[in-house]
C-alpha cells in the first residue's frame, strides 16, 4: 500500500477527529463533543465508542470486515475491561478503499512500518485495520464466519469465538507468550469455541500446544482425546 504517514482529511463539523478524548494519568478519559454532549470517561467505554464509529463508516460503504481482537472479545460476552485499542480485519485487497472510507469519515490514516496492517486514531483511540492476523491473511471464509452482533447497541460483523482464539494463539511466540491474556477468554468462550478446529489450526506449534496443555489441566476443555 502506498505510505500515508502524513495523511490528513480536512476536519469536518463533528467529524471524530473533533471529538478526541483526552486520557489522564489513571487511564480515565473525560471530554465534551462540539455539542456540549458527554464522551466516555473510562477506557472501555472509549475503545468501544471508536469501535462503534469505525464499525459505522465501514458498514455504511458496504465494506466486508470484522470486528476482532479484545474488543470482539467482549462483544462475544468477556468480562475483562478494554485496556489498548480496538482491531478490525479486512482482505488485503480491501484495504485502500477502507482507507479512503475512513480518511472521507474525517480521520487520519497512516501505514505502519509493519505490512499487514494500517492505522488510524478515533476518539484517541488506537484502531488497526488488520489484512493479516498472525502471518496468515484475512480470507473471505473467515469473514464469512464472522457473527453479526450487538457491539454496545450497534451490530456489525464479530470474528467468530473460534477464529478469534485461533488467531490469538498463532501469534504466541518464544519472545511474546502471555497466557494471560488469553486465558480469561478461553474460560468465558469455551463453549462458543471449536477446540478440535483450533487444534487442526495450530495445535502443533509449541506454544499454542502448550497453552492447550495448560486449559486442559485447569479443566477449562476437555483433553483431546476425549474430544475426538
């Protein structure tokens, strides 16, 4: 793609670039939109209002895309507060024109020095556009996979609970391996999640395997061999 880094679209009346939200110290976020209207005032809140926006600008345009990462997490039914940004998946050949979507929505979006993804800011908030999810590319199955549900009142397209953990798994690796943060998820979707499929997907890999290991000892799932 070619390197937006400088990329600004004019700012328009209550365009979400004129609603920014300024993050304390303590992680809270506090602000007024051009109206005198109420923004967020903890983090959570923030990073679905950004997912909310984005969500919007893409369905409008009829873009194919899902909602992924923590944010669809919580919208599969986690309990864990947001705490970084908000991802959404996208084909690679998708990506442009979801870039100019955005950019006419009134934000700004740049590329990365990483290629799998762009970036963008909405109610300063961090949103990645994602065309590959662990080095593997976002497909049109994956897409059809995904789920259509509420994200805090406003339905868009959800990566499957499946895929969603698959996806998280393959991107451990011996320099990033927090069980941590994907163990909460694996309890509270276990029975949405295909265990067989994410196996077959990246079971063999040391750490994911590891990892299922661990679920298995704690009783999370059951072991393979009582699941085939």
């Amino acid at each position: 793609m070619t390197r937006q880094a400088d990329d600004q679209a004019p700012t328009r009346p209550g365009s979400p670039t004129e609603l920014r939200l300024a993050t304390a110290s303590n992680g809270s976020v506090s602000t007024e939109g051009p109206d005198g209207q109420k923004l967020p005032q903890d983090r959570t809140q923030a990073i679905l209002e950004a997912a909310k926006q984005v969500g919007t600008l893409l369905k409008r345009q009829g873009h194919r895309f899902a909602l992924a990462g923590s944010v669809a997490a919580y919208a599969h039914g986690t309990s864990a507060g947001l705490q970084h940004d908000a991802d959404f998946c996208v084909r690679a050949e998708d990506a442009e024109t979801v870039a100019a979507t955005l950019r006419e929505g009134g934000l700004r979006v740049w590329t990365p020095p990483e290629d799998w993804l762009v970036k963008t800011e909405c109610f300063g908030q961090d949103v990645d556009v994602i065309f590959q999810l662990a080095h593997r590319p976002v497909t049109t199955e994956m897409l059809d996979r995904a789920t259509e549900i509420s994200v805090d009142s406003v339905r868009m397209p959800v990566l499957s609970p499946t895929d969603l953990v698959t996806s998280l798994l393959s991107a451990f690796s011996e320099h990033s391996c927090d069980f941590g943060s994907v163990l909460p998820l694996a309890r509270s979707l276990r029975e949405k999640i295909d265990w067989q499929e994410v196996r077959r997907e990246c079971g063999e890999e040391p750490m994911p395997a590891a990892f299922l290991f661990l679920v298995e000892r704690l009783g999370v799932i059951a072991p393979q061999e009582e699941q085939a």
